[in-house]
C-alpha cells in the first residue's frame, strides 16, 4: 500500500468512526512498512486535509456536477488528499498531485472515477481565481469560516468577542504546523545536561521564556524517536499547561489531588516540582488513566498514585490543594488537535458548563478551610471559563478567587485576574485558570 492510499483509507476511518485522528494514525502506522519519510507525508496529508476541509470542499464543491454531500466518503477522501497536494504542498508537483491521484482512484474504484476525479481536480486548479472572488464577497464570518477553514459558529463566536483581525490570526494560529513543547524531568538529568545532549546532536530548541524546565522543539520526532535521548529525560507537555500548573503549590506533606488528570501531563509535573508530596490523580476513564500510570513509571516517579473515579460524584479524600483540570470543549488547542474543530456543536459550551460545575461542586466539599482549588481549562469560550467561576461563587460564598499576580507573568492575567492565556497573542495553545481557597 502506498502513501497516499493509506492517507485516503485514514481519512476515511476518521470520517466514519469517530475516533480521534492521532489513535487512527498510530495503529495505521503500526501496522504498515512505510519508512520515516513515508510516514511524515501521510501524516502531513492526512493532517493538512482534516485541517483544510472546509476550504477544499468548498472548492471541490463548486467544480463537482451534483450534490457534493452525497459523494461517497472514499471518493472525497481521494479529491481531498489530491486537492490537498495540487494548492498547499509545495514539495509535492502539480502534475504528480494530479496524475497520482488519478492513478490512485483508478486503482481503488475505476475509470470512471479516475475521469471524475481528473476533471473536478483540473476544474478547481483552473477556476481558482473566481472561486476566490466568491469567498471575497461572503460575509465576514463566513468568508474567514472558509480561507481558514473552521466551523462558521464558531469563527462568529470570535469574531464578536475579539475583532475580525484578532480572530483570523487565532484561525492561523491553528492552522500552523504546531510545534512540540518538552518538559525536562529535573529529577532524571540537570536543564543544562538535556540541552547539551541536544546540541551535541545538533536539534534545534527554544527555551521557554516562562519555565525554565520546558523547550520548544520545531521538529520534536528528532527528540522522540532518537535513541541517545532517553525517554525517562522528559515529557511532552505544553507551556500553557505548565503554567496553568504552577498555580498549585503546596507546603512539604499536603495532599494534592487531580480529578481530571488523564493524559497525566499536569499530575506527572506536580509530582516532578513536589518530590516529597503525594499525588493522587484521578480520571473517570480507566483506558486513558494508564496513560497517566505509563507516563508517571517511564518518568520513575514514585509519588504519583492511580485512581479511577468519576469527578462528579467520588468522595474524595480531604485534601489541602485540588486541581481540577476540567474536561471542555477545547477550542484553545484547536493548532494539537486537527479533528477537534469539526466534532463540536454551537451547544457545547453550555453543556460542558454544567458538567464543570458539577464536578467544581463536588470537589468542593473535599476542601478544607484554607483548602484551595485551582480550575483550570484549555478553551477559550467564556461559558466553560468565569462563567463557572461566577456561577459556582454564587452557591458556594464560602470561596473566594485568590491574588495570583505574583504567580505568573502579568501578560498573562485577565481584567478580573485570573490566568488566560491565548494562542494567537501568546504563542501557545490557550489556557484559562483560577485558584479558589475555602475561607473560615
């Protein structure tokens, strides 16, 4: 099987089940012998399409005889992956993006998809400037909906509460190649001995401005994948997530529990900073809570303790510091997570609300007096944001929002300040946190 078929028979799999492209891409991997190279022009395709569909089928749409809804899930994968390569992979020639494709239908289908293919391809390419006119003279929403290819309620969302200007670059932000962001394990090897293997082996990293502990890396396989980088020296973290963390902070001996802790970055970087304390992470999935133990065990940390509970309802232990990394809709880390634009409805934020403040109430009674809670979430819509604070404040007067300006760099602190970080301002995925203490 070549590349661009596995790329079609993925694209395929994500439209028709459902799973997240990433846990698709790795089994479809495991089981292929393509080389590296191969392996980094699937993903690249498959990636690049997921990202730019909506773009690509309004093109292909326009150029398409009937109703382009109803075209069947292989034939608009092979479209997409060879519209894809023809308008925005520079290394890939046009002729071979057409015949390739064309070839690649034939074999799957026939000849008379192949023609179809050909055509609808050769109609895009020689139309392009009038479809373009078209995007130019929808509304505003609309026509940056499209050029950057994001679900159209959500980009009018942004639109109101940033500006046109600030919402098309948070639209780019997430349509950039990310980078991967490696937090050092402190406890393995010294910041200074990880960046010296690193320039030994000549790979290019930037040191956060923020943690010292954390690098950003333009091409992270040549850390993943290299055998003289042991997987015990580091984690892949964001930075947003790394300081969404550093609101926990507890004195020697106090508890601290996570509720959400799966995939196991936060727990693990608590455990990490605060040797001598125990830490208790929780998810209500047992499937992703051994992400959390494998990466605790391949960081030799000895601190961290498993546990499967439902957030909303376990009884917890009393505990000192809580940190609730809620589950939400995700909209700040759109740039890590291809598919996650197109499986969110406009009703989401209302209802991750309810379910964040059910489990924000039910921690709650877990804090002691002088506990604290940090909330925190990786979107950016204000429902699942203060929203819940304000709404949780309401039921619960007995808390109060705590001063963290000299926990984190003001750039990143709110008008009512708590911590919100945005991608398209601060070069990283988006974050929103708040430290809540129980008062006496």
């Amino acid at each position: 099987m070549n590349s661009r078929e596995l790329a079609v028979k993925i694209l395929v799999e994500s439209e028709t089940s459902r799973q997240h492209i990433d846990t698709i891409l790795h089994r479809k991997f495991a089981g292929w012998q393509g080389d590296d190279r191969d392996k980094r022009f699937v993903h690249e395709l498959v990636l690049g399409v997921i990202r730019w569909q909506r773009k690509l089928d309004f093109y292909l749409s326009k150029q398409y005889r009937g109703q382009y809804h109803k075209v069947e899930h292989q034939v608009k994968a092979l479209l997409q992956v060879g519209l894809y390569q023809l308008l925005m992979m520079d290394s890939v020639p046009a002729h071979a993006a057409l015949n390739e494709t064309v070839e690649l239908a034939k074999n799957l289908r026939n000849k008379k998809v192949a023609g179809l293919v050909n055509g609808v391809l050769r109609g895009v390419k020689r139309n392009l400037d009038s479809l373009n006119k078209q995007i130019d003279e929808m509304s505003p929403a609309k026509r940056l909906s499209i050029r950057e290819s994001h679900p159209e309620w959500l980009v009018e969302r942004w639109v109101e509460r940033y500006g046109g200007g600030q919402a098309a670059a948070l639209c780019q932000w997430n349509n950039r190649t990310p980078s991967v962001t490696v937090r050092v394990n402190t406890l393995a090897i010294s910041i200074e001995q990880f960046c010296k293997k690193l320039d030994e082996l000549k790979i290019e990293y930037t040191p956060s401005k923020y943690l010292p502990e954390f690098l950003i890396l333009e091409q992270a396989q040549e850390v993943l994948q290299n055998p003289e980088i042991k997987p015990v020296w580091y984690a892949v973290e964001d930075q947003a997530a790394g300081i969404a963390t550093s609101l926990v902070q507890p004195e020697p001996e106090d508890l601290v529990i996570e509720t959400c802790a799966a995939p196991g970055g936060k727990a693990t970087y608590l455990a990490q900073k605060y040797p001598e304390n125990k830490i208790q992470a929780y998810d209500v999935d047992p499937n992703r809570l051994k992400k959390v133990e494998s990466l605790a065990q391949r960081l030799h940390l000895e601190n961290v303790q498993i546990k499967v509970a439902d957030a909303t309802s376990f009884k917890y232990p009393e505990a000192q510091w809580f940190l609730i990394d809620a589950p939400c809709t995700g909209t700040g880390v759109l740039g890590k997570r291809a598919d996650a634009r197109w499986n969110r409805e406009p009703d989401d934020p209302e209802k991750m609300a309810e379910l964040q403040l059910k489990i924000l109430n039910n921690v709650s009674q877990f804090s002691p007096i002088d506990g604290y809670i940090v909330y925190s979430t990786c979107t950016l819509e204000p429902e699942e944001n203060w929203d819940v604070v304000d709404r949780f404040l309401e039921q619960n007067p007995h808390f109060d929002v705590t001063d963290i300006q000299n926990d984190v760099e003001k750039q990143f602190l709110d008008s009512r300040g708590g911590l919100t970080i945005l991608p398209q301002e601060h070069q990283m995925d988006g974050a929103f946190a708040v430290r809540l203490q129980r008062k006496k």
